[in-house]
C-alpha cells in the first residue's frame, strides 16, 4: 500500500486492520488523579498553587484568537453524522444550544489540508503547511443584540504537526493533539487514516468524489441535498467555551464555497467509541468536499449569552 508523503519510519503499522484498534481519548490521568485527591481539580488543586492559577489565567487570555489569521484550504472533506441531541448535550457548555433538526444534533468530521496559514498581512512565505481533522458540534449562541449565531463548538483537533499542536493550544481552546497520517488516493478514490503514536487509530474513512449530484447516505435524516448541505459546513462562527458561560466566538468569510457531494464507502471514527457516544448508533448524514478556498478568521471576541466582552 502506498503512503503519499510519509517516508518509512511514519508509516502507520498495520494499517489494513487499524479498525479494529481502540481509540485513546487523548487525555492524561494526572489531572483525575489529582482531582480524586483533592475533590477539584479546578477549584483547591489550583487554590493551593496560585502561579498555576495566574499561568493559567494568562493562557485563557492567549486561547481568545488575538488577531485575524488567513490560509488556503487545498481540499476540504467534510462527513456529518446524526445522533439523538440527548446524546450531545453532555458535550454543549451552558450557553450554547444544539442545532438540532428533527430532534437530531450533528457531528461533523471535517479533514482539511491547509496550506500558507499565517497572521493576515504576512508573507505566504511565514504560512505553515498542515494537515487537520477537526471534530465538531453544531451549535447556536445568542449574543448581545440578541442573534442566534449559528457555528461549530470544537471537541477534538488532530494534526500531523507538533508545531501547529503546540501553537494551537497556545493560541486556541480547539484541543489540539498529535497524529500520523497516511493518505491513499487512486483517482476519484481516496483513503485516509489517522493514528496516535501508539497505533491506536482517531480515523479510518474510505471516500470518492462524484460528477454531477450524489444520492445521499442510507439512513440520513434528510429528505434532499439543500437540507443536507444546511450541516455540512463551515459554519460563519467557531465556538470555545472559557468557562462560566462565556465563549470565544471567532467569525470566518471565504471568497466562495461551493461544496460538491461525495459518496462515503467505508468510514471509523475513534471519538464514537468514546463516552457520550459510545454505544449509540451513528447515522451518516451527508458528505461534501470543496477544493481551492481562501479562508480567514476574524480576531475573536467573547461572549456570553445576552451579552459580550
């Protein structure tokens, strides 16, 4: 099997059976060992160390999306799965509510390759290159003037970066982690799979793009395409909760967005094996791809609902 882009020592290993592998949640167990011990870890962990809390408090600051920043999206696939919004609501902070259709919320897996991400106004010369898959909740937030801003609350990011890991933890709430990536293409047909450095894969999907209209999955929620494209993203707004019922609220504008139908053969999700969604069913609701897109996100601004900072 060929790899595009990855030299020996990232290959996956195993990668034909990696769908059977668990998933990791991607979190360290030395937070729920130090919040058993002293009943919160928010609350008396960080009251007996105030130089966490102060660092802390400086890193919140850092994560509100300071300045505007532009980049080129190669090709974007994006794949939205129904579930009960019952299901969801463990993972929406107060504030935000479900987007729901017909009693259903959505989750939707975007994979970007991007390309020249910078601060606006840089050179492309400063941009990095990256691959991302993006975990997402739709979602609507009521601002101050009382709109119901309609966007994505993140879950989970992966890339293939540690610079972009570390940069976008820094500088977002979006939970960044690393992963390897391997990328299959044979003409319309496309295959890519992430893993941790364990082996433990975050995603399999096998997907191929189509001429024209594509008839929409088995079982989807959705009577036509002009429903189905309502969720298939981007959304005008990314949320990121910062506790107490405030959010970053980052705006992004496109130049166009024309997305294209795709037809999904074979798909994984590792985060589904995980609670909330573990035992649940998921429904594959739509699948489009757009190609050539020239992003940019506004500086972020925080907002709590009727309200804003």
């Amino acid at each position: 099997m060929n790899w595009p882009g990855l030299d020996k020592s990232d290959r996956l290993p195993g990668a034909p059976g990696l769908l059977k592998n668990k998933a990791s949640t991607g979190f360290s167990d030395n937070n729920t060992r130090e919040s058993r011990k002293s009943g919160s870890f928010s609350g008396n962990w960080m009251a007996r160390n105030p130089q966490i809390l102060s660092t802390y408090g400086r890193v919140k600051f850092l994560q509100r999306h300071l300045f505007p920043v532009v980049a080129r999206f190669e090709r974007v696939v994006a794949v939205s799965f129904a579930f009960p919004e019952e299901v969801l609501k463990p993972l929406v902070p107060e504030g935000l509510e479900i987007d729901s259709f017909d009693g259903l919320g959505f989750v939707t897996v975007a994979l970007v390759w991007t390309r020249n991400l910078r601060p606006a106004g840089f050179p492309k010369v400063l941009g990095r290159d990256f691959f991302l898959s993006g975990y997402r909740i739709f979602t609507r937030l009521e601002d101050h003037d009382g709109r119901r801003l309609r966007g994505l609350q993140i879950i989970r990011s992966e890339t293939d970066k540690v610079g972009m890991v570390v940069l976008g933890n820094l500088m977002t709430g979006y939970h960044y982690r690393k992963v390897l990536v391997a990328e299959e293409c044979d003409g319309v047909e496309s295959r890519v799979v992430t893993s941790l450095a364990s082996a433990e894969t975050t995603l399999d999907v096998r997907f191929r793009s189509v001429n024209g209209t594509a008839e929409l999955p088995l079982g989807s929620p959705f009577k036509n395409g002009r429903e189905a494209r309502r969720f298939a993203g981007p959304m005008p707004f990314t949320f990121s909760s910062q506790g107490a019922g405030s959010f970053v609220v980052v705006q992004g504008t496109r130049q166009s967005w024309k997305p294209s139908p795709l037809v999904v053969d074979d798909w994984e999700v590792g985060l589904f094996r995980e609670a909330p969604f573990n035992g649940v069913a998921p429904v594959l609701a739509n699948a489009f791809e757009v190609r050539d897109v020239d992003y940019r996100w506004e500086r972020g601004r925080v907002v709590k609902r009727g309200e804003v900072e």
